[in-house]
C-alpha cells in the first residue's frame, strides 16, 4: 500500500495513520453552533507504492495504489464501478449542449454512489478488525453499508430517527443490518453513534467524521478521467448535501494533478435544492464560516441537509476551481426526471436529477460554454424514491380495448 | 452481420429473415384453446462472420457476431452487461454448495435481464426502420423497452390491464413511453396489441412472438461462459414464468456448442413459484402440450403467468439437459430474498429470489451435488418490490437515545 497521513483541512496539522481515528483533536468542536464544522481530516498520499490505475484489476481495485487500504483484497468482492460514461445525444442536443456527459452510478450494487466510500470504509474495518460498523443515517450510506458489511461477514448497526423513510429502512434490514430507530430527531441519534462508537469500539462511517470516506468516493473522478482519455471534463457538475461528493471529486482530480496526470482540475458545480442550500449560500456570500440551512427542505431527500458536514472543503473546492453554486428548485428537479428519462433512458432520484437541473442553470447563466465538456454526475437510481417519479409524469386514462380508442389515443399523446 | 435463417420450433420449416416477422404461418394458432403457443422461432445462424467474442467491444456488442442484427452499432447506447458474477462465499457455506454462482442482473440499465431483450429488439426495429415499437405488458419488459427506446428516439406504445401496478407503469412514463391502459384484462390488451401492430405497421416485442429477444437474452449465458473461464457450468437454475429466459440460455449455450466452444449443456433447472407452475407441471408430467396454469398467482409478478409463451421450447430444454422443475413457495421466496440479503448484500425482486429457493431444492433433493457447479440467474433488482422485501424482515420498535437502551438492543439483536 501507498503511505498516507492525515491532513487537517483547517489546520493543516499532519497525523500519522494510528496517531487519530476521526477528527483533528485541534480543530473539532470549535466551529461556532450551527456552522459546518471543523477538523475534517483529507488523506495526503506519498508516491503511489504501486501502479495507477493497476490493469490487473476492472473494479475500484484498479484505483488501490491510491486507496487507503493495505491491500485490494480487503475491498468486498460486491464489484463497485467502473460505471457508464453517457454521451445522451438526444438530451445533449435538447439542451444544446453537445458536449453534455451523464456518469451514471445507478447501476451499483445498491443503486448509489455511495457504495463507492462503504466499499472502502468496510475495506478499512477488515483492516483494523473491527467487526462492528455504525453510522446513523435515513438514507443511501447507511443502505450501502449494510450491503457491503453483510459481504463480507462484519455486523453494521444503524441508527436512524424513527421517522426515516420505510423503503430505506426496508433496503437495510434485508442486508441483515442492527437497524435501530431513536427517539427524537436525525440529530439524538447521530450524537448516539458518536457516543456508542467510543463506548463499543465499534467502526463509525459517518461521512466527513470518518476520514476515508472521502477516498472511496473520489474513484468517481479517476473513472471519469481515464473514460474520458485521460484528461478532466471543463467542468462537473455535482448534486450537493453535505458537501462530501464534492469533496470528493475535488480529492480525486486533486490526487490526479499530483501525480501530473491532469494539469488542471474541472470547474467544480455544487447543485444545490434551494430549500437546502447552505454552500451555495456560503459561496456566494464568501462566508468561510458556512452556515446551516435552518429548516432544510426539498423533495430531494439525499441532499436534504441542515449543517453540511464537509461544507467547509466544499466551498474551498468552488473556490479553488473557479466553480460555483447552482440553486434549483423543486419543481426543477421534479422536471428533469422526466427530461432525463424520456431523452436518455435513465431513471435518476430527485438529488442526482438536480444534477442535470444545475447544469441547465450553469448554461442559461453562461457559467458553461456549449462547446465545453460538461460532466453530471447521476448519483442515485430512481427506483429509490419511485413517488419522486410519479410526480414528473401524468397517469393516463383507460381506454376501451377497441383500434380506434387507441388510434385516438396515440395521436393524442404523439410527441 | 453473420446470415441466418428463421427456424420453427415446432415443425422444423426455415425462413429468410425478410420471409416471415414473428410466428411460423403454418404452426401459429393451432395448439389448443388455454395451452403454450406453437411456432415460436428460432434464429439459426451460419458460420459467424465476425470474432465471437469481439474484444473490441466490453459490453453486449461483444456477441454482434451471433446477435440478428446488420451491426452492433444498433445496439441503443445504454450498456448492457457485462453483469458480476458473484461467487458468494458466505451464502455458499450457509448452503452447503461452495460451487455457488449468482449471475447478477441487478444493475442492468432498468434493473432486470429483460435489458438484454429490449436492447436487440430496439436494434432490430432500428435496422427494419420501424418507429414505433410495442408490447402487452404490465412489467419489466416494457419497463426495458421504454427506456431503450427514449435512448434513440423510438417511439413505445405499452398496452397495460388498467389494473397493473403503479411502480412499474410510472417507469414507463418517466422513460416518455406512451402507456395505454385498456379496460379488461391482460388477454384484452394483448390481443389489442396485436391488432395494432398488424394495422399501424409498429414493430411488436412481445416475447415468443418477436424471434429476436430470445437471442437478446441469450447474453446472460455468453458472459456466464466467459466470465467462467471459458466453460459451461455443471447446472443452471432460471426463474421461469413464460419460458422465454429459460429458452435463451438455452439457444445460448446452443451457440457456443455449435461453435465447439463448450461440448455440453448445462443441467438446466427451471424455478417456478407453486402458484404458477405450468412448465415444472408439464415436465414433471411428460406433457408437451404444455397446460396452462388456471388462476396463476405469485408474489413473484415477474413469473406469474397462466399460459407461458415458450412452454413447449422451455420443456424440451429441460428435457435435452438433464435438468427439471423446481416449484417454490411464496414463502420460501421471501425467505431467500432475507437469506440472498444478509449473507451476499444483494437484493433481489421475488422473481430472482425464487432462483435461489430453487437451488435450494435442488440441493435438498441430490438434483446438485455439492461439488458441483451451479449458478443461479438473478433476473431483477429488490427496489422494484421493496414491498416484497418487507415481508421478509420485522421492523424494530423505537428505543430511547441512550447507550444503554442501544446495548439491549443489540444483543438481543445479535446474530
């Protein structure tokens, strides 16, 4: 494996792999209440111990030379990526914008890209023994987890507010995940993860707490690159929560760039619901403190976020690579699911279709050429929140089973 | 593209591919009333024209040498395949059969093998210059369709009962097909779709009624030998509801005999649900006529069906193989859909489980021996069903947001 330490993204202060497990002890708990907070740790690699990307390997192990794992073999044998590379030339012609790319993580073992940090944060358990994993979540991490603990044999424990939607909570427990509803709200229980993994020992994921999050996710961006020939789209555009995809990408080019295999990194977009948008806010108000979006909603429910986790890093990736925010509103959202369905084929859940909805916005603002290679990350599979769906479509009437009924029909519903 | 003709499976007669579009003129219509239909077509194919496989291509376009179509380059430009296949170690030792495979479909562009047949048949309709497809179906084919159309801007007319899930339809209308509900019932729209696709020349995909998705489905056999090391496994177990999937690996390892690339078939084991049994029925009676079954009904929607379209050419496969009928019940389905989740981290729509339960049976009753090879199809994705994966786990009760209600919890949660 490639050396690594941790780096502390607000302080800068370096630790070695065993010295801290979670946060800088300098820097955490000291964002003002209510603010993103501080300490996140990045993994800072020396040189690649191995070869980049290693052709052995079709999977996220081909990425291991800069994975934080001690050896491929402790990724789950669920394969993750590599995923498709869509050039949707009916939706690119639609938007007018030929050069439009749709990544497209629909497709993995358990419809999101969020299999891609609980492949190596399961990875990372196996590593160090632990046997337990646990975060608390309502969502698509805590269903990846599941999945890739029940892999390969590790207990995960979920704890989830007992208001959590019933088809995510399903999806865990048939991966044979502890799923524990808390009384009171997202928070009671993120606070009795934080408590349960320092009084069980047991291995918490929680993204942005858990530094190697971060590292799973980014073999998005090494995909991308080698898919596009080996160099970085213009720009990318990325649905935004908690702030940790975007990090995310940023961490992958960025590792990219380091080894000299890019020589810049993409305009980075973070689209943004507009009743969830604290780092759009923050950006655009160059408030490094970034706020919490009080009250936080949208229909979008992955990137429903009040206090973003990883805000901190995001808007420094903004910032850094000449990106911005992009703020869509539901109805947007609830639009491009049927743009995206009807002009590519692909069936996206409300946060990854508000992807496509920022990159609409990005081109109307002129903040992307039409001659650019724009990419949109489609971060999760419709079939997650089917009702989401419904919305963007008109349930139509019967008919009598007769040719002319239909004939009628059809010419009535001619495109 | 490598020549071939159009062959009936019942009386042996061959036709050019431009002499004949879907049913054998001579056989169609004459089984009798409420049994499988006869003069379903088989394409039989010259000597290929082309590399099989053609490395240039990773995905279904590897195959274009044995797929009916003038060039891979109709193949809709979502990717099918290649799809995992997973040597699931744990669910094996919880089996008894180290010899497990699961050939995972899962991820497939709208999370079934019926990607596979929809893709060809899509490419076939762009070969013949036919703009409008369409079929009878209330599930995952039309589902396929749908979106393998909107990829290259056909047009998809579904006739669905009006009484057919909401799920599945508001796929097809976020995928922009054109979903018709017909008062009465799925003999009523079937045979409207037939009506149809004589009267308005729109190119009709109904399985055993189009030749050509038999040769669609058939990839799932092409990978399974490849991704194998280049053999056949020992058995096959296949959901089977109309036949269609068991008749294509079938017709697929038929090719690659054809080819001296394998020198047997596969035992091939047809799964059925105990309320829709007509194919296990019918081999376990010596029965080629092929009774319908009365009333069928399943949890697995994707394998009920009264009168299965390939029932004779599925009977005569398990006959040729070696293999046999395997009827499960519900219960057991939704028993494997638990078991396949908590020990591989798959989740599977009851169709796909009920493989599992098969396998089982077979085990049970020395159909497989446990030294042996045996792979089982997993055709759908559990998010079409998540109701279905509900009955399979309890949902947990709430506790307070204290560490010592979470240990409780947890250990009498162990596993």
């Amino acid at each position: 494996m490639t050396s690594y330490r941790l780096a502390c993204t607000d302080c800068g202060r370096s630790f070695g792999p065993a010295e801290v497990e979670y946060l800088c002890p300098d820097c955490a708990g000291s964002a003002p209440p209510g603010h993103a907070p501080r300490g996140v740790l990045r993994v800072d690699f020396d040189r690649p111990a191995a070869a980049f990307p290693d052709p052995a390997f079709p999977d996220a192990r081909r990425w291991h030379a800069l994975l934080p794992l001690a050896s491929p073999e402790l990724l789950p044998p669920l394969p993750v990526g590599p995923t498709p590379l869509h050039r949707p030339s009916r939706l690119a012609e639609a938007l007018g914008l030929p050069g439009l790319l749709l990544k497209d993580d629909t497709g993995l073992p358990t419809g999101s890209l969020k299999d891609r940090a609980s492949s190596v944060v399961v990875g990372k358990a196996r590593e160090l023994g632990r046997d337990t994993l646990t975060t608390a979540s309502t969502g698509n991490a805590a269903v990846a987890l599941s999945a890739m603990a029940a892999s390969v044999g590790l207990r995960a424990v979920i704890l989830v507010p007992k208001t959590s939607p019933i088809a995510k909570r399903t999806q865990m427990l048939v991966f044979g995940a502890t799923v524990v509803p808390v009384e009171g709200t997202y928070d009671d229980a993120y606070a009795l993860s934080l408590e349960a993994t320092r009084a069980f020992g047991w291995y918490n994921r929680s993204t942005a707490y858990n530094p190697y999050t971060v590292d799973g996710k980014k073999t998005v961006a090494f995909e991308l690159w080698e898919q596009l020939g080996r160099r970085a789209p213009d720009a990318l555009v990325v649905p935004t929560g908690d702030g940790v995809i975007l990090a995310a990408v940023h961490k992958g080019f960025s590792d990219l760039r380091a080894l000299g295999l890019v020589d810049r990194l993409p305009r980075l977009y973070a689209a943004q619901a507009e009743g969830s948008a604290a780092i759009a806010r923050a950006f655009a108000d160059a408030d490094d403190e970034v706020p919490g979006h009080v009250g936080a909603r949208t229909i979008a429910d992955s990137i429903c976020v009040s206090v973003p986790a990883a805000g901190r890093w995001a808007v420094r990736a903004l910032r850094e690579t000449g990106g911005g925010g992009l703020v869509v509103t539901d109805d947007e959202i609830t639009r491009a699911i049927g743009l995206l369905g009807r002009t590519a084929g692909i069936f996206a859940e409300p946060a990854a279709a508000a992807a496509l909805a920022g990159a609409q916005h990005a081109l109307r603002d002129g903040l992307v050429r039409p001659d650019e290679t724009v990419a949109v990350l489609i971060t999760g599979n419709g079939l997650k929140d089917v009702a989401a769906g419904g919305r963007a479509v008109t349930m139509p009437e019967p008919i009598a089973p007769t040719l002319d009924a239909l004939r009628r029909r059809v010419a009535a519903d001619a495109p």
